[in-house]
C-alpha cells in the first residue's frame, strides 16, 4: 500500500469519538491486575507505546477490546467502546479484589479523537506508539486500506484537537476498513479473537500467561484450522454491527456478521464498508448478502494485511 498525504482526496481530519470511552486504572497492581485479565502484556507496556488488548468470558468470547497505554507506572489508560464500557468497568472491579488497583471512568476527563489522513509535528508515526504532545495523548493505529492507499490513523486523548474536522461517519468508514476489531455492545461475547483477527494486528500475546478464557483462546491458535476470520467488504447500502451475513450457496444459516460499519462521504460518492466476521468457506465462491439470503450484495475488499495461508 501507498502512504496517504494530508492533500488526499480521501477523507482527512479530526473527530470527537463520541462512541468511544476511557477508563483509568491506578494503583500499585494496577499492572499486574490487567495483565491478569487482558490478552496482552500489560507488565512491559513502555511509556512510548500503545496496545491492542481483548477482554474475554471464561468461554474466551472477546466482551470488549481496548487500545491501552500507559501514562505512568501505576497508571494504565484503556479506551473502548462508549457503549460497552458502564457494564465492562463494573466487570473488572469485581475481579480487583485486594488488588491496589482503583477503576474509574475517565472519558469526561479525557475526551478522545480521532485523526485521519493528518500528521501531527513531532509525533511518532510507528503504528502502536505513543507520543506526548501539546494536544496530549497521540496514540499511532493500523492505518486503513482505500484503493491501494494506506491511510494513516490516529487515536488522541486531549480536551482538543488540531482540526480540520472530520465527519465522524468518515472515520467509521476507515476504522472498518483497517480491519481492527472494535467490539461494541452488539457484538459483544461474539467472537473469539482470532476470528476478527486480533492476533494478526497486535491483539493477543501468547506467551504471557493466563487470562479468562485462555485456553479456549489458545486451543484456536494451535490446534485444528480456523474456519472464520475477519474481512473487509464494500456494501452499496450502510451496514450495522450485528448485523448477520448470509452465503448463497447456504441460504438457510448465517455465514457471518458484522464487527464494523460505516460510510464516507467526504470521497465523491457515498460509500459504504464494513469489517466482518466470515467462515472461511464462504470466499470460495457464490456471493454474500447483509441481512438475508438475498440481501444487499457484499463484495469483498483489500485487507491492509495478510491472512496466514495456513488459516484457510
């Protein structure tokens, strides 16, 4: 893929992520508590980096994901689905125990958003790392793939933003189409993570230790073929999460489901992506519909990254 610059006529710009939330962990165990319960190494977490981290049941199911970082040695950030995060913070304190580990909500202290297509002076631009700025928090994610286009994104937590603005609807559109796994409300307990491919993109550490669900998680790492994985697709109608994904050749049962959705239209035309959870079997031949067997007609799109050939 071809890096993007800021004069693209693709999408490009700042918005508030008013669907995402911040939770504060602090306390003396705060890392060894999350590294307890996540699927990634919270006990290394420098300051200069960021995170994928899943959150699973005891039936390795991912209930949220989070990017985390670390702002200081007793302090982690997590920032997650604004929808999912009530329900997940009192999910995790009741596993703190007597851990030194206190939760809080942060969002309203920290609001979050996110950059398209933009740069920002002095900031690291390795996917994954973090760097402190006058706007606060710059965290560098996957960036999504257009037409052959990597279009660098980022995830900011700060009271403001450069600008220049940027439909929030835009941003989905690029955040389905990196083909990282955003678990919200509907898709929660859906998914094992690697059928959203969340070790693919930095997600899951293997050799960390235990964590709910762990070895279901590992069972589908190493044993047998995995039959679902995550893929992107182009729709000619918007798309939801949760949204169930229907084959041709096997009308009868759903063969996926929608992870992300959304709809650019800063881009000439109105188009519409989403990133789906699909049975690998499906790609073979036939065609694939969102919401019933004759649904909408989906078309499969690039990945910014591969799909291990042992998988299929």
């Amino acid at each position: 893929m071809t890096p993007t610059s800021p004069d693209s006529a693709l999408p490009h710009g700042w918005t508030r992520l008013t669907d995402w939330g911040l939770i504060r962990a602090r306390g003396g165990d705060a890392a060894s508590f999350l590294h307890g319960q996540l699927t990634q190494d919270m006990t290394h977490l420098e300051a200069g980096q960021a995170r994928l981290a899943g959150y699973c049941s005891v039936k390795g199911r991912l209930l949220a994901t989070f990017v985390v970082w670390r702002p200081a040695a007793d302090e982690f950030l997590l920032a997650c689905s604004a929808d999912l995060l009530p329900a997940v913070l009192k999910r995790l304190s009741m596993y703190v125990m007597r851990a030194q580990c206190k939760l809080s909500d942060a969002s309203a202290e920290l609001p979050l958003w996110g950059g398209v297509g933009v740069t920002l002076p002095g900031a690291s631009t390795t996917v994954w790392s973090r760097s402190v700025g006058e706007y606060g928090d710059a965290i560098a994610l996957p960036p999504a793939a257009v037409d052959g286009d990597a279009v660098p994104r980022w995830l900011l937590a700060g009271a403001t933003a450069p600008g220049p603005e940027l439909a929030l609807d835009d941003w989905r559109w690029l955040e389905a189409r990196s083909g990282v796994a955003r678990i919200v409300a509907a898709t929660s307990e859906q998914f094992v993570p690697q059928m959203v491919n969340l070790e693919l993109v930095g997600g899951v550490n293997f050799q960390k230790g235990c964590f709910p669900g762990q070895e279901v998680v590992a069972r589908s790492q190493y044993r047998g073929t995995l039959k679902r994985r995550g893929m992107v697709v182009d729709s000619a109608v918007a798309l939801q999460p949760g949204q169930e994904i229907f084959h041709s050749a096997d009308p009868g049962q759903p063969a996926g489901m929608v992870v992300l959705a959304g709809s650019a239209s800063t881009t000439g035309d109105t188009r519409h992506a989403a990133l789906i959870e699909l049975k690998l079997a499906a790609m073979a031949h036939g065609t694939l519909h969102a919401g019933t067997a004759d649904g909408p007609l989906l078309t499969l799109a690039e990945l910014p990254y591969a799909i291990p050939t042992e998988a299929a």
